[in-house]
C-alpha cells in the first residue's frame, strides 16, 4: 500500500532520488523505511559515473527504501557530522539497525569483475 501525500494525492514515494538539507536528512532518518545515502560532488567523476546506476536502483526500490543525495560541497556540515574523507560514499541507514557503510569498494569490486 502506497501513502499519499494528503491533499495533492500524489505518491510519497515516487521513486524518485531525493537532494537532502541538514534539516530534510534529520526527518528522514527518523523514518521506518531504510535511507540510503549517496555523498558526491559535482566535480567527482566516479561520483557522475555511479548517479545512474543510483536511480535505477532507486526506481527499482521504490516504496520500499528511500534513496538520498548529498552535495559535499553544498552540505559541508553534513559531510563532517558523517565523517566523509572520499567521495563517492555510499551510507544506508536502518532505524533499529543504525549505519552500514563502505558498499563502493564492493561495487568496485563487483564492475571489475564483471567487466
């Protein structure tokens, strides 16, 4: 069962990637649905390399996880609460569970095996 928005009656979770704030990223954490976030800039390659693979996943676990970005350059004080020192950094967060993070060494791993 999707929520809705109330009165525009548009899904909550569209899909869609969602670009956080200090103050929107505070909120969704809060939520029962696991977060996942993805740390960039817009001047890190890797970063513009992984994005599409981000939004499909992202489209693919809609409703299901919420996908996050945050703009290193942008949201300073973000990345130094999160203890960012590379970028691209992926981090999921579960309510009961807390933080995993570290997944782009596997996704590295994964391309380069694949080919």
């Amino acid at each position: 069962m999707r929520q809705n928005a109330g009165r525009c009656g548009h899904d909550l979770f569209d899909g869609e990637v969602i670009n956080a704030t200090g103050e929107t990223l505070d909120k969704l954490l809060k939520d029962d649905l696991p977060v996942v976030i993805d740390f960039w800039a817009p001047w890190c390659g890797p970063c513009r390399n992984f994005a599409p693979i981000f939004e499909d996943v992202a489209q693919e676990r809609s409703g299901k996880v919420r996908f996050v970005k945050v703009n290193t350059e942008a949201e300073r004080e973000l990345s130094s609460r999160f203890g960012i020192r590379s970028i691209p950094t992926i981090m999921i967060f579960k309510k009961r569970s807390g933080c995993r993070h570290g997944l782009m060494a596997q996704y590295r791993k994964r391309r380069s095996i694949a080919g």
